[in-house]
C-alpha cells in the first residue's frame, strides 16, 4: 500500500503538466486548421469571413504560453497578406508593427524572411522601388544558409511581383518560370496558378503570345477544379486580350462578357464598400489592442517606480501619454530598428578590427621567427668561429678583441630571446603547462645558475622559503623560473656589495591548491620616482646613463610581467632611490598527488659550464648540415675533442649516408633545402632506431618541440651554442645509447 501511494502522488504530481502539454498542442492544431479556413477563404475572395476566422485564430493563440509568439507572428503577417490581395494597402502599418513586435522573442530567418518579402511587396506597390529590392535582398540573406527550403521559393515569388511593379517583365518571368511549381502548405494550388497566370501576363507584355497562351491553358485546367474568384477573372481578361491577338473577335467578346459577370460580382461599388467597413473596423480593434497594452504597460511601470506617487502625478496625464504613444508608435519601432542596425554594424566594425589587430600580431609572430631563425644562423657561425680562434692561443691584443667580439654575439642573442618571448606573449602563443615539480629544488638551482653573477659586483643571495610549502606542487617550473632569473638578475645587475633576498610565504591554504607571497628585494640602487611606472614596458631603462653603464635590453621585466599574468598573477614593485627595490607577487598552485614529481628545468643562463673536461674515444658522426660555414664551425669543434665527423648537405644524402655506413651520433640540421631534418629523422627511424639523432636548429626550441621528438630526435641543441653544452649534449646521448645497448 506504501508502493502504491508513492505512485499515485508521482501520478498528481505530473498530471498538471501533462494536461497542461495536451491543452497547448491541441490548442496549436486548432489555430493551424484556423489558419487554413482563412487561406481558404481568402482564395475565394471571401474577405469578411477570412477576417473572421483570422480574428479567432488571434483569439486563440493569446490564450496559449507556448509558442504563444510564433503564431501571433503567422496571424499578423496573415492579415499583411490578406489585406495586400484585397488592395488595402492603407491599414497595414498596425499589422507591421504587431508583426515585427512578435519577431523578435524567438529569432528564425524564415519568420524575418516571410516579414521582409511582404514589406517588399508594399513598398514596390508604393512605388519605392530601391527600398523593395534591397527588402527581397534582406530576405534571401535571412535565408542563405537554407537552401532547398520552401521559404526561399517564397521569396523568389515576392521578388517576381516586385519586378512586375517595375514592369521588368523579363527578368519577373524567368524567375516565376525557374520556381514553378512552388511549394506550399496552405495554398499550394493558388499559388502555382497565379504565378501561371503572371507568366502569361509578362509574355504577353514582352510580345510572346503562344507563350502567354501555353501558361493561360494551364492555369486553365488548374482553375476547372478550383474555386478562384480573382484568378478567374485574371484567366478571362488575358484570353480576351489573348484571343483579339489573335484575331478571334467573337471568343474574345465572350471571355470579357464572363470577366464583366465576375466583375460585378466581386468587385462592384456595394462589395468594395462592405469590405471597406470591414477592414476599418478591424483595423480600428487591432489599434485599441495596442493602445490598451500600452495602457497595461505603463500602468506596470507606474506601481514599480513609486506607486502612490506615479498614481498621483501621471493619473491625470495617462491619457494623454497613451495617445501619444499610439501615435508615435510605428516612428519609435523605427527608430530603434535603426538604433539595433547601428549597434549591429559598430559590433561588425569592431570584430573587423580586432580580428585585423590579431592578424597583425600573427604576422608579426611569424616575421620574428623566421628573422630570429636567419640571425641565429650566422651568430653561430660568429660564435663559434670566436670561440675556435680563443682556443688557438690567440695574441693579447688579439683576444681582447675575440672576447670583445663573443659577448657581443652572445648579447645579440639574448637580445633575439627576449624580443622573441616578448612577442609570444602579446601574441598569446604561450601555454602554462601543469605538471609536478618541486618548488624549493627550483628556486636553489635559480640560485645556483646566478651565483657567479653574484660574485662579480660582490653580492650575496638569501634564499628564505616557508618550511610548510608543500616538496609536491602542480604548475610550469620553466616559465616560473625564468621570472626569477630575470628578477634576481636584475637585482644582481643593480646591486653592489649588497644582498639580493627572495622569500616565500604562504598567504592560503586550501585542500587543493595554495597561495605563496613571493618578494625578490635588493638594497641597491633603487628606482626613481618617475621611472617607476614605465619600468614594465618594453626597452625600458630608466635612462640613458642607465643603459650605457649597465646595458640589457629592457625586456626582462616585461617578460616577467607577461609571464606571471600568463599563470593568473600580477607583480608590483616598491622602491626608494639609494636604498633598494622590492619585487612582490601572489601566485596560486595546486597541490599535487603522489605523482613523481619531475627535476624542474631551467632556461640558459649566461654563465658558463663549470664540469669537468669531456673526454670522447673513437666517436664518429654524421653531420647534417647545408650551410658551408656552419659546416666547417661545427667539424671543428668536433675535431677539437678528437671526434671524427662526415658531412651531408642536405636531407637526402643524409637519408642514403645513414643507410649505407655506421654512425655513434647524427647531428641534424632542421631547416635545409629539399626536405627538413624533421621529415630526414623519419626517414631514418624506418631502418635505424637505435643511433642517437641530436638536432641542431635555429628555431626557438617552444615553436616545434613536440614536433621534432615525435619524428624520432633523441635531443636538441639551439643556434648559437656555447662549445660546453654541446660537448655534454652529445656525451649525453652517447652514454645513453651505450647503456640501452649493455
């Protein structure tokens, strides 16, 4: 009994809404077969019982919530139609107006298109012709991504009457000919026998009388079985006109005689008068409708601003306000027609113009890449060759001049680095990467990297990180460390014999993540007042003095403030001329599981390796390489350690060499002539996937990283290098391959 209870309450539960679905759906089918009657009565001329039933079908849609709009939509562009064939032309603009106000809640291109065909029509029968066809344009764009539709045969029918009114025959008949026969729910068969009909007139207008005569007998035989008043009397005004071309007087007489008897019938001064009357007063109900809403809406207004006293100031301006509202009603939907159509097309402008500025700045990505990538290429060869002439015992007046020439290619090439990152970042090419890292273990080799920094202006660094940081947090290691190099560096650069502090707090706690408060404070030289502002834009430096004593590029801390923006943070700075700057920032990161967390890397720092000397034995490779210059660098460089070399200067022959002779290490060139050194990789991966393939490239290693691992390269090496990293690069990956084979 428990069961069954719990039923029977789901059951009263539910009961409302089902009724309340079958009332609305049931309701919509009576107001569409409502609809019909109208149709059909329209097409027998019947205007008094089509206004009727019209009428009701109003009637019955304002009692219905669902889909309530749609059909006061269809019953209002019904009476715009209806009216149009029965040449009341005057009253339409109430009509226009109760249509458009039940457009716009539930937008679909057919009821705007439906809308703006029907204006079209009134227009060109006003004779505004320019307005009509740019109506009937309106209407087809509505419809353009819905070709095959009935909607669109509909607005083709309207652009014929159009051109009819104009009297271009020609082009009306060839677009009645082209949709014939259209589709239609309701009047399919009158359709297609007025647009008949219309043919017939536009041949006989343009001298075609067979023509004019094929389509007349057709919509001859459609009319044997139909019931169409108004089209009857068309069919028999054009055989008389037809049959007097063609000489036959007496038939002729007699067509006109049966138009003369539908004349009298439909159109005589008693008819005309009585439909008069009665689109007048309809016409005149539907006005008192719109008013009396205007009357309810304001009266609404009224109580929501201040009741008591609205009442008492507008009760006796009421009236008055109403009319003219009445009055001004069609000018002010106008009005905000225009004002919608301006907003429209100032939103157009302005997507125009920020998809220009992303535009420009993606060109601007790919113009740096590709000159980061040309410069790259002779700085190795000026970085190299500098360094094989230091190590050839050089003159003293010789190797001031060599180590005037090496950091000059290496502050060039910092200065690529920063303009490159730069520009990915206002080109929102960067992507922060979650993974594990240890936070502390990443901060000791930031560091580490700068202590030799440190010593050269007789600095020290103090490292203070709260003892309750998590050793597992979730965030990109990478670029977090690049904002401490850059801060520290900074610090480092202006500061003498004083100390550079970085200190970590946690300021949040929460289960699955944490907020750390970081500060990196020095106490040297400080910022001036006025420069502090401007310290975060691009080539920034203070000053002039600044720039010639201490050099930079002044993109260090905008780099930094891209980069923390990047992560969701932001940095601020405080500093006093003299005594020191303090750099501050928030930065929120998850905790992590009991993933392993992976060694935090670090970016390149200026400072130079500081391990042993690498020693190889009976190592030979294969270098891949098409510039003749970097050729002879790098085999030099690879004698220098007793490393025996053969060269390839393109893809192709490093393909055939690989194939035909045992390498301990390929180093492969990226960008070459024929195919790159990435589809070179893949290549050889088909027949050798144990020898290690080191690439060489000029690119900047976050533009193809993912690219050049999935092809089959073991490790990367940018141009310029310095001499120890690539030493250590390739003792790497030999000791690798070594291992894999034992």
């Amino acid at each position: 009994m428990k069961g069954l209870s719990c039923y029977f309450l789901v059951f009263l539960f539910l009961l409302p809404g089902f009724i309340f679905g079958h009332y609305n759906t049931t309701a919509g089918d009576s107001i569409e077969n409502t609809i019909q009657k109208v149709y059909d009565h329209k097409n027998k001329f019947d205007f008094a019982h089509a206004v009727k039933e019209l009428r009701h079908a109003v009637n019955m849609a304002d009692t219905i919530k669902r889909k309530r709009s749609y059909y006061l939509f269809e019953c209002y562009t019904l009476f715009i139609q209806l009216y149009l064939d029965f040449d009341r032309n005057n009253d339409l603009q109430v009509y226009e107006f109760l249509s458009e106000s039940h457009l716009r809640p539930n937008p679909e291109a057919t009821k705007e298109a439906r809308l703006l065909e029907l204006k079209a029509l009134i227009a060109a029968r006003k004779g505004n012709y320019p307005d009509a066809t740019s109506l009937i344009s309106e209407a087809k764009a509505a419809l353009a991504n819905r070709k095959g539709e009935d909607a669109l045969g509909h607005v083709f029918y309207y652009e014929a009457q159009v051109l009819l009114e104009q009297g271009q025959y020609d082009k009306a008949a060839d677009i009645l000919h082209r949709i014939f026969p259209v589709q239609d729910a309701f009047e399919q068969e009158y359709l297609n026998t007025g647009i008949l009909l219309d043919l017939a007139s536009a041949y006989l207008k343009l001298n075609e009388p067979e023509k004019a005569m094929s389509c007349v007998q057709k919509a001859s035989q459609l009319l044997h079985h139909a019931d169409f008043p108004e089209l009857n009397l068309r069919k028999n005004l054009l055989l008389a006109d037809l049959l007097l071309v063609q000489g036959k007087k007496q038939e002729a007489t007699e067509y006109s005689r049966l138009a003369e008897v539908l004349k009298e019938e439909y159109f005589s001064t008693h008819a005309i008068e009585e439909r008069n009357n009665i689109a007048y007063q309809n016409t005149s109900n539907f006005k008192d409708r719109v008013i009396e809403q205007y009357k309810t809406d304001a009266r609404k207004q009224a109580r929501q601003v201040n009741i008591a006293k609205m009442i008492s100031i507008f009760s006796s301006v009421l009236v008055i306000v109403i009319f003219i509202l009445t009055l001004s009603l069609y000018r002010n939907n106008k009005i905000k027609l225009k004002t919608n159509n301006l907003l429209l097309k100032k939103n157009r402008e302005l997507q125009a113009a920020k998809e220009e500025a992303e535009s420009a700045l993606q060109v601007k990505a790919r113009f740096l890449s590709t000159v980061s990538h040309e410069l790259r290429t002779p700085l190795y060869a000026v970085t190299g060759l500098t360094h094989l002439l230091l190590e050839e015992s050089p003159k003293e007046s010789q190797k001031e001049y060599l180590n005037s020439l090496k950091f000059s290619g290496e502050y060039l090439l910092n200065f690529i680095n920063d303009i490159l990152q730069v520009n990915k970042s206002e080109a929102n090419q960067l992507k922060v990467k979650k993974v594990p890292f240890n936070l502390e273990q990443m901060l000791v080799k930031v560091v580490r990297s700068l202590e030799h920094s440190a010593k050269e202006n007789n600095n020290t660094i103090e490292l203070n990180l709260d003892k309750n940081v998590p050793l597992k947090l979730i965030g990109d290691s990478l670029k977090l460390s690049q904002v401490f190099i850059n801060l520290i560096g900074n610090a480092l650069k202006f500061t003498e014999n004083g100390k550079v502090a970085i200190r970590g707090k946690i300021v949040k706690r929460k289960k699955e993540n944490i907020t750390i408060h970081f500060e990196v404070q020095d106490n040297g030289m400080g910022i001036e007042s006025e420069t502090l502002p401007l310290i975060f834009d691009s080539f920034a430096q203070g000053s002039t003095q600044i720039n010639r004593k201490y050099g930079g590029t002044g993109l260090g801390l905008t780099i930094v403030k891209n980069l923390l923006n990047l992560m969701g943070s932001d940095i601020k700075v405080d500093s006093t001329p003299g005594k020191g700057s303090t750099f501050t920032f928030d930065l929120t990161l998850d905790n992590a599981d009991d993933t392993e967390v992976a060694s935090p890397a670090l970016p390149a720092v200026d400072d130079e390796w500081t391990e042993e000397e690498i020693v190889f034995e009976n190592i030979h490779v294969l270098l891949v390489e098409d510039n003749k210059i970097n050729q002879v660098v790098t085999k030099k460089m690879l004698a220098k350690k007793n490393i025996t070399s053969e060269v390839a200067n393109n893809g192709y022959e490093a393909i055939d060499m690989a194939r035909n002779n045992t390498y301990d290490l390929i180093l492969m060139d990226i960008h070459m002539p024929g195919i790159s050194g990435i589809k070179a990789t893949e290549e050889i991966r088909k027949f050798n996937k144990k020898v290690p393939v080191v690439a060489l490239t000029a690119i900047s290693l976050e533009d193809n990283m993912d690219a050049l691992y999935n092809a089959g390269c073991n490790d990367i090496i940018t141009k310029p290098f310095k001499p120890q990293i690539f030493y250590k690069k390739i003792k790497n990956n030999l000791d690798k391959n070594k291992g894999t084979a034992d």
